[in-house]
C-alpha cells in the first residue's frame, strides 16, 4: 500500500521536525491587496454556543486575526462595577478586598445601551450606570436548627454573602427599558463574602461602562485565542503495538485504530484538528518516521469565549465595528488638518 | 478621543512629504501593527514601522518611507482598506452566521 507524500500539497506548510520548524515552501510574499483578500478570505463556523464559539478564518494574514484577538480582549466594553459604597460592613472582609471582589462580578447587561461615562466624577444617569443594592445581615437560624446541627448552614442565616443578594435599583426609566432578568450578575452563585451572626453588609454599587484596556474586569471574554490548523499524515502503514504507541502519541481522537479482518490492528488518521502538536511521536524510534504532523499558515482555528454578557458572535462584530469606527474616526482628522 | 498629528522639525531625518513619522494618541500595537502590515505591502512604500515609544504613555509613533507620492496619502490608503478588510470580514462572518 503506497501513500501520497503528505507534502505534495499546493498549500505550504509548516512541519513539525524533532527538534525545529520547517516549512515546506517559503510562504510567497505575495502584494496582500484588498481584492486577493477578498477573493481568498472565507469564514467557516464550527460552533456557536451561548458562550463558546468556534470558527475557522482561512486565507488571512495573522496580523489582521491579532488585532480582531487583541481588540476583543481589550476594546470590546462590558458593564462593570465600578464604585461601591458602603454604609456598614461589620464582616471580617476589608472594605477595600470586598469593593475589588464586586467589580469583578460579571454582569449582564447589553453594554451597547450604555453610554460611557464622560466624567469617572459626574453624576450617574439612567444612561450611563446601573445601580444595585447589597444589604444583607447574618443571624441565629434558631427555628430551623432542629437537628442541634454545628453545621453553618444550619446555624445561621446568611452566613454565606452570593452574587444573588445583590438587587438592583432602577435609575430613571431604567424600570421600562430593562427587565429584571436582563441585568444583574451572571451567575447567582458567586460567594462574595462569609458572615457570623451580628455582621452586616450594607453597600450601594454603581455599575459604568467601560473597556478592558482600563481594567481586565471589562473584558467581555475569559479568553480569545486562535491557533493554526494542524494536520496529521501517515507515511507508511503502522500496526499492531506500534499503532497503540503511536495512538498515545497524540491528543484523543487524533489516531484511531482499525480493527482489519485478519486480527491486524492499524492506526489511521481519526480527526486531527483538535491535535495539541506535541512531539511525542519522535521518542520511538521505530515510529518516528511514520507520522508527519504539520500546520497550515493561513489557517487559523479562532476560540471566543464569552464570559456570558454578549453572546460570542456579538463580540466579534463589536469588535471589527470598534476598529473601523476608529480607522474612520483617524482618517476624518487626517482630512480635517490636511 | 484620538488624535494624530506629524512629527515634524524633528531629528528623525529629512522630513519631507515622502517622509513622515505620524504619533497617534491613544493607540497603540492594535491598531500600529495592522496598519503596518497594510501600508508596507503597497508597492510605492519603501519603508513602514511603528513604535510604542513608552508603555506607560498611551502614543504611538508611525514612520511611512516612500519612493514616490505623499506619506500622508499612503496612510490614508491604508486607513481605507484597512477599514474595507473589516466590511470583508464582517460581511463573510454575518453571511457564514445566517447560514448556519
């Protein structure tokens, strides 16, 4: 059984060796022009989630897919707590520790209702912050502690301080614009704080816009990454323990293993997009020869994943939106002055 | 909001209209990179870089080098098609969601 030579590709590529990176044919230094990209940019999606999205950008340069990266991290807003004031905190948590541990509550409210606020120091307005209220006091549970329990839960009430005893306050005619599903916390348990009878909480927050640039808590993504695609081929048939080995080699499901008629078991190429790239195929010997694990340069795997304030698909938008306004922005000034 | 203006007069060399080192307030490698990448690739431009001088300073400086025409007109260019790779992008992307 013959098999084509992996790196007969039309396509350059970007080889694994043992011990550098190679490529295959020197990557063309091709006129990138507006009309090639065009012409050879496609998108396609792989996963769309409430939270997670996947999609694949080919024929693009990395430049462009690291600035869409670093402005989704940075550039794209999100609503955040930002001012916390307290009337009374008798918990052991310090005002400061407990203020910090708020901001980086995540929201959910559709920053693009918002207006950023032009003054940190001017008055909030229905436009421009939400409100929310944390009052909250720790006592004897004495009713319910039947069971002559030492467990805290039983205990006390409130002894635990979650994300779902923040309320919010509607400003103005925030009450009309908003339902109370649509702001507040993301997730209702989040512990901010733990309390024994006597302590209490009694804070107002003030919620603004802003951009992760100014503090990470902005950022609408856990994280945004991409990647090159990677690509596993087989030069020579491998069977038997070998196959297993080389089967370890690799993240899961990259090589499978077929079970011949004949008792044989022969490993084969499964699925090699989500391959990690180790080199672990290169500590035997015997097996080395047989695998060729590349990438391709002009194929990058983009990963967002959204904290939960917009959906992924939302982000990316926002986020090419947010570089042409300001290209657009830069070249009216450049027209302006001449 | 941003602004930008030419550095000129400077010890940066013979400024003239082929010439010129642009700063960009509130700017910095998103923006500096992609329009590098755009800029160095078109035929008249001999040189393109930028720098961020300082971390903790919020400029960008952006030197464009060419061999004929303006440095002036080759940054507005790149400003356009940088902003027409973002309609590209952004139209592929919503036509691959509607269809999927």
């Amino acid at each position: 059984m013959t098999m084509e030579s992996p790196l007969a590709e039309q396509k350059p590529r970007i080889v694994l060796q043992e011990y550098k990176l190679a490529q295959t044919a020197p990557i063309a230094k091709d006129h990138f022009t507006v009309k090639s990209f065009k012409k050879s940019f496609k998108i396609v999606i792989i996963r769309n989630e409430q939270n997670e999205m996947e999609f694949d950008m080919i024929g693009i340069h990395p430049f462009l897919v690291n600035a869409f990266r670093r402005l989704i991290l940075s550039d794209v807003p999100t609503m955040s707590i930002e001012k916390v004031y307290i009337s009374n905190n008798t918990s052991v948590i310090q005002d400061e520790v407990l203020a910090h541990r708020l901001g980086l509550v995540p929201l959910k409210a559709d920053p693009r209702l918002f207006d950023y606020k032009e003054d940190a120091s001017a008055e909030s307005n229905e436009n421009d912050s939400l409100e929310f209220e944390l009052k909250i006091k720790c006592t004897y549970n004495k009713e319910a502690n039947k069971k002559d329990s030492s467990r805290a839960e039983d205990m006390y009430k409130n002894n635990n301080v979650y994300s779902r005893h923040i309320k919010w306050l509607p400003v103005g005619n925030q009450k009309e614009r908003f339902k109370e599903s649509e702001v507040g916390p993301i997730d209702d348990n989040i512990l901010l704080a733990k309390m024994r009878p006597g302590h209490e909480l009694d804070l107002k927050l003030v919620a603004v816009k802003g951009c992760g640039r100014d503090h990470a808590k902005f950022s609408p993504v856990a994280t945004v990454f991409y990647r090159l695609l990677p690509d596993v081929k087989l030069t020579r048939p491998v069977e038997g323990e070998a196959a297993l080995r080389l089967q370890s080699c690799f993240s899961p499901g990259v090589i499978g293993i077929r079970h011949e008629k004949d008792g044989k078991r022969v490993a084969y190429v499964d699925n090699a997009r989500y391959d990690t790239c180790s080199r672990n195929a290169f500590r035997h010997d015997d097996i080395k020869d047989a695998v060729v694990a590349t990438k391709i340069p002009d194929h990058f795997v983009f990963t967002i994943e959204s904290v939960g304030a917009l959906r992924p698909d939302v982000i990316f938008t926002e986020a090419i939106t947010i570089l042409k306004n300001k290209c657009a922005a830069l070249l009216e000034e450049l027209e302006s002055t001449g | 909001m941003n602004c930008c203006f030419k550095l000129s007069g400077t010890e940066v060399g013979k400024d003239n209209d082929k010439s010129k080192t642009f700063v960009f307030q509130d700017e910095g490698h998103t923006l500096g990179n992609a329009l590098r990448c755009v800029i160095s690739n078109y035929p008249d431009v001999q040189f393109c870089g930028y720098t961020v001088p300082h971390p903790a300073e919020s400029k960008m400086h952006f030197r464009i080098q060419t061999y004929n025409g303006k440095a002036i007109e080759a940054l507005k260019k790149g400003l356009e098609d940088l902003m027409q790779l973002c309609d590209i992008t952004l139209d592929k992307f919503n036509h691959e969601l509607a269809s999927s």
